[in-house]
C-alpha cells in the first residue's frame, strides 16, 4: 500500500539558496522538515521513503525522520568523499522510470456478471503492469485486496532494486523458497548445494521407481521362475513379504521406508518376540531390499543395518530305539517304509526323498544319489547305504517311483506318527535321530556331515542336530531288522 501523502510542503524540484528553515524541534523531522534538511522537495522525500532509501518512523498516519538516521544514510549515499557541514549531500539517483510512471502498477476492480452460481457477480481486484517484452500488457486478477497489494508491494520492490519491470517470482514461490530456508535452518541441514546434491544422488534417480507391491511381486515371480528354493521357503517368503507391504503400505515408495518402520515390523509386529521369527523376518525383508538395489530401484538395505536377532534353541532330543522300531513296524500300512528307511537310517531330508526319483535308490551299488534339483544346497551327493539300511529297502516295494509319493504326504505322515505312539513329535526327529546315533556308533562328525549334506561345519552339526546318546543305545538302532529279514544283526561298516 502506499503511504499517506504529506501535501504540504515545498515545490516540486530542488530548492535554492537553502530552502526553508528547519525549526530547532530536536531529534524528529517531520518530512517539510527533512525535505529542507536535504534540500530536496516533499515528493523526492516521498520517493525516497518508498524506496527505503532513508529511514523513517511510522505511528498510524503519522510519519516522522531521525536527525542522526538521516545522516547516516546519507553519508552511506555519498559520492566523491566525505560531506561537509552546511552543504547539501548528494542524492542517489535512480532510473527514470518511477518518474514517467509514479503511479505504476495501476490498480482496479472489475465487476463480472451475475450468474446462477454467483447471484451476487463476482469481484476481482485487478493490477495492470503495462506492457512487458512482447508488447503485450500483463494484467492479474485476484480474489481479495491483500493478495492484490501483496504482489502489489513485491512487484514495486523488484522494479526499484532493477530500475525496469523485472521477471520476478511469483508469490506462491517466494512463500515456498521462505519456508524451504527456515526449515533447512531449522534442521541444520546446511546450505542449499549440499541439499541439491543429496537430493539429486538419493531422490532424483529413484524417482521413477515402481511402487513396494510392484518391487515384491517381481522378485516373487523370478523366485518361481528360477525355483531355486523349496516350494515351503518359498511360501514363507510370500507370506513375510506380502505382510511387509500391507504394514507399510503398497503404494509407497521403497526409497520413502524409514529404518524405523523396517525395525519395528521386525522386531515389534505379529508372532516377532519368537526369535527364529525375527531372524526370518529380518532375512527376508532384506532379501526384499537387495533385489530392488540390484535392479536399481534403491541404494541402500535398511534391513541389514537391524541387529541380528538371537534365536534360543530349545533343549531337543532325538527318538528313542523304541520309537524307532514303532515306525519302521507301522511304516508299511502307510507305505511310508521307502521313506522312513532313506530318512531314518540314511541320513537324506525329507524334501529331497520327495523329489529324487526311485532309479536314485541304486541298492545293488549300495547308495542313494541326490541330485542337485532335489539337493537344498543345489549340490548332488552320493549318500551310502548301510546294512541296516539295506536290510529295510529289501522289504520294500519295487514299484515305487519315489522314495516317497508326495500325494496326501502330509495325512499320511500324521496318521504314521500318530500309529507308532510318538506324541509330542520332537522338531527335526528323523534328521537329528540318524545324525545322533551315527556319530555315536562311529565317532566321525566330518561323515555324519557329509551323509546328511550339511556343509557348515562341525560346530553347526553339533549345534542343530547332534544329541547325546549313548553308544549301547547307537549299536541297537543299527542292529535293528525287518521281521522277514534273516540277515544277523552287526554295526554297519
């Protein structure tokens, strides 16, 4: 808006001789004052008030001008040395425009219309800024008068700094621009180059990124179309992943995810106090992470970044040589006789008899070959059978194409289980039954871990699967014979 005008005063142009006295009031000028102090008239005070060239006090309409402050500014405006008492200083002068346009920009309200939305018509307050580089005159509409006089204010600010209409910002912008910088002061983020380059580096390239659900349904497509893993990893990896985008939301952005959400999802969420749950939780959802930054849709893995959860295994056992007997001795109701001896008495994972064909049981060459399809590691190993294993195999059926048939295994395992009286069912039992009482009767971890295919070490064998059991207990699970079998009960060498 623009000042009140002081009409009383001086005439137009400079004063000679002098001017007007300035009466002895003190301190404060009012601007006929000033004006004789400068020797200019009240207009050019007027303008230069309006340019901030000298400074001034304003109490409601009233307007008034420090002696000292007056000085100072002028000094500041000086040109050609110091300025001496009792004569005029030189003004700073600036472009003619403001002269041949004092009034610019030129403001006015426009009445539309009525009209069945606006029964009223509509007003808008109106700036005409003249013409611009095309000739063309630049006029705005706005809604109420402070957003006319706010631009207004800005628009004059920009031309007096330039001396020309300049190209400057609009106010939206500017709004932004002073928000962008408080709150980069607030968080003491630096200067703006230092936020460019991060943004350019970690925001910029990513930008273009499909969304979470996008990135999980590709990398669970090429897990089925490479089957690397087994059929039940990879159903535990659907099932943690498709949780990991509903907790975070699909829509998302990977690159938007905080290691605080991936931490609490790990740790916090659904069954994460069981600490083999967090420990899958927290492989998988960074399995999740490496896929997008090999495909580029990320930099970095927040799930690794996570503690690696301690997983307290629990106090197992391994099954007696009763409940051993009891199996073999109902395993052939269920046709589960193949099955129990590969497992049992060899040492080969369930998953890998589901998927080896029968022609892998070579009894005559007494071995079992796993191959590296049906092998967890992706590794083929010969697995050696042993007498009494050869003894079991004997009683079994010579049609079977499998070492077990997959349809209904499940249902058939459980009534198997259920038949031979063992309740509860210890986790891993066949696994840890034949590595126990294999290093029992024979003393030899680097074998045990060899027939069983577990290549991480002793420490890992004794870990998960090695329990204790006496070596007279060991020597009569290998003494054991099907009731058809004539062959004396020895230790397998």
């Amino acid at each position: 808006m623009e000042a009140p005008r002081d009409n009383s005063g001086p005439p137009c142009g400079f004063h000679q001789g002098g001017g007007l006295p300035v009466a002895d009031r003190g301190e404060f000028l009012d601007s006929r004052e000033a004006a004789a102090l400068l020797g200019v008239c009240l207009r050019t005070i007027t303008n230069l008030r309006r340019r901030r060239v000298i400074p001034f006090l304003r109490v409601g309409r009233l307007i008034r001008y420090r002696r000292d402050a007056l000085e100072s500014a002028l000094k500041a405006h000086s040109v050609g040395g110091q300025v001496d008492a009792g004569e005029s200083p030189p003004v700073r002068e600036y472009s003619g425009v403001g002269r041949r346009s004092k009034n610019w920009p030129r403001l006015f309200t426009r009445r539309y219309p009525k009209t069945k939305r606006h029964p009223n018509g509509v007003i808008k307050y109106c700036v005409d800024l003249g013409p611009q580089g095309s000739k063309k005159r630049d006029r705005r509409k706005f809604d109420t008068a402070k957003e006319r006089d706010d631009f207004v204010e800005q628009a004059r600010a920009a031309r007096n700094v330039q001396g020309q209409v300049p190209f400057f910002l609009p106010h939206e912008i500017q709004s932004q621009a002073v928000a962008f910088y408080q709150f980069i002061q607030q968080h003491g983020l630096g200067d703006f180059n230092s936020i460019r380059q991060r943004y350019e580096k970690e925001i910029i390239p990513y930008l273009t990124a499909p969304s979470l659900v996008e990135i999980a349904q590709q990398m669970l497509e090429e897990m089925e179309v490479a089957k690397e893993d087994r059929d039940k990893s990879i159903d535990t990896v659907k099932g943690i992943v498709n949780e990991f985008v509903r907790c975070l939301g699909g829509e998302r952005k990977i690159t938007d995810i905080r290691p605080k959400e991936v931490s609490d999802f790990v740790f916090k969420s659904g069954r994460a106090h069981v600490g083999r749950t967090k420990k899958n939780r927290r492989a998988i959802v960074s399995q999740l992470f490496n896929f997008a930054i090999r495909n580029e849709f990320a930099e970095k893995n927040l799930a690794s970044r996570l503690p690696l959860p301690r997983v307290v295994h629990k106090k197992q056992r391994a099954l007696t040589v009763d409940e051993c007997s009891s199996l073999l001795e109902h395993a052939p109701q269920f046709g589960m006789t193949r099955f129990a001896t590969a497992v049992l008495l060899t040492g080969v994972r369930t998953e890998e008899t589901q998927k080896s064909p029968r022609d892998s049981s070579r009894e005559e060459e007494g071995m079992i070959h796993v191959p590296e399809y049906a092998a967890k590691m992706g590794v083929a190993r010969d697995v050696d059978i042993n007498e009494t294993a050869a003894a079991w195999f004997s009683v079994c059926d010579p049609a079977d194409t499998f070492l077990v048939d997959k349809q209904g295994f499940e249902g058939r395992f459980e009534a198997w289980r259920k038949a031979a009286g063992i309740d509860p069912w210890p986790r891993n039992a066949l696994r840890r039954t034949f590595a126990s009482y294999h290093f029992a009767a024979f003393k030899n971890a680097k074998e045990t871990a060899r027939l069983i295919g577990h290549t991480g070490g002793e420490h890992i064998l004794f870990k998960h699967y090695v329990v204790y059991v006496p070596e007279k207990e060991a020597k009569k699970l290998w003494a054991l014979r099907p009731p058809t079998s004539s062959a004396i009960g020895r230790l397998a060498a």
